[in-house]
C-alpha cells in the first residue's frame, strides 16, 4: 500500500516475529497474495527504517520461534560456519538470552547481499537457499498446513540432500543440517505428495521464467553458490 498510495509514501517495519525480525522486514520486498499464490504483486521498496525489539519475542508462541529459526539456520548455512556452530552448540534453554545477538547477525548478513544486489538478480538469490522446494510445499498445502520457516527447513534439508547426492556437496553436510533442524524442532522429510503434481507447482515458480530454475546449492556449511539447471523432466 505504502509503495503504490500517491505512487509511493514513506514507511516504517516494525517486525514483531522471528521471521520478521531476521529477514522479510529488511530488503524492501513488498508484496501481496492472489489466488495463484503468495506475493505475486508487488515491488521493492524500502522502508525509512526497521525497528526492532527483540522483547517482542518473548510473547510469541514456541511455534512462531521455530518459524524464525529456520530462517536463522538459512543465513548460518549459506554464510557463516561459525555462527551453524554457535546454533548448533547453543542450549535451547539459553536461546532467548541470545535473541538480539541472532537477530543482529542474521540482519547484518541479510544487509550485505541486499545492499550489493537489491533487485535479486545476482547474489541476493542465495537467501532463496530451501526456499524453491518450501515455496512448493506451502502451495501443495494450500498455505494452510506447513509455515514457511517449517516449508523452508524441509526444503533446506532435500535440496541438500540432492546436490550432495549429485556430488557438488562436501559429504556429511545434509546430516548436519538434518541434526540442526531436528535440535530446533523442525521437520526435514518431505511430506507425502503427488510428486507429478509437486514438480509442476516448482515449475511454476514466480522465479521461473524460462526453462531454467535457479537453485542454491550449499559447496559445504557457510558457502552457497546459485546453480543454473534445466528444470526436471
Ligand atoms: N527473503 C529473501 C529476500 O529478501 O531476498
């Protein structure tokens, strides 16, 4: 609204969820749903500026956390090996003590390939990392069954699983990221589907204007790389 009332007013995000807070508050993308699916109209347009305060938190739901967390998990594995180690070492008990040191390192990684590609046209589709394979599954479900941080965790996990598979992938990492999602209660196998059907819906990716579908393939934890395939036959 804020981005088409009187071609464009200023705005501010004030995120209240995980998921807000570490990554769609921050980038400028806006948009709205159709019918078709999620976040089909829309633009970038950036906010004055993000206010956050992680105290917000501290009233959500266990579920809305483990929403967030899967993004959380997504900087760590396409970014940064140390922070993957910190998660993984982390007491689940502790975790809120540590909401503002996640939410600063998440929005200062999420700053850096924004700010060097704010239009998604290059390395800013590295944090699309789980994300072809959980979009798919929202939209299997009608967006009413899986969130999109528990779309994305089983997205992460089987894209993983196919590049190591492939051999792009250092071996072992899918287990890690198995053992990570499990330790922060999020699913990693892929629902029952119709397969035929699941294939058709990734085809039909917003992203996906030709032929070819951009994947984000992990070379090992903390390095992601966009790799350019033929979609499945
Ligand atoms: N949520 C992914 C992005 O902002 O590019």
């Amino acid at each position: 609204a804020a981005s088409s009332y009187l071609r464009g007013v200023p705005y501010i995000q004030v995120p209240t969820s995980l998921l807000a807070q570490v990554d769609s508050s921050i980038g400028g993308k806006t948009a709205i749903n159709l019918s078709y699916g999620k976040n089909l109209v829309g633009c970038f347009y950036q906010p004055k500026l993000v206010l956050i305060d992680t105290n917000a938190l501290s009233t959500l739901e266990q579920d809305y956390i483990r929403d967030g967390m899967s993004e959380v998990i997504k900087y760590a594995c396409i970014d940064d090996k140390d922070f993957f180690e910190f998660l993984m070492n982390l007491k689940i008990s502790s975790l809120s003590s540590h909401y503002e040191d996640i939410v600063y390192k998440c929005c200062n990684i999420k700053k850096k390939y924004v700010e060097s590609d704010e239009r998604d046209t290059g390395i800013r589709m590295k944090l699309n990392f789980g994300h072809t394979i959980g979009h798919a599954i929202e939209k299997y479900f009608d967006y009413e069954y899986y969130s999109h941080g528990q779309a994305v965790a089983i997205g992460m996990y089987n894209i993983c699983l196919e590049s190591e598979e492939s051999g792009y992938t250092e071996y072992g990492t899918s287990d890690k990221i198995k053992e990570i999602l499990i330790k922060y209660g999020l699913n990693y196998n892929l629902p029952n589907m119709d397969m035929d059907k699941f294939e058709k819906i990734i085809k039909s990716d917003k992203k996906n204007m030709s032929d070819r579908l951009n994947l984000i393939y992990l070379k090992r934890i903390g390095e992601a790389n966009i790799v350019n395939k033929y979609i499945l036959e």
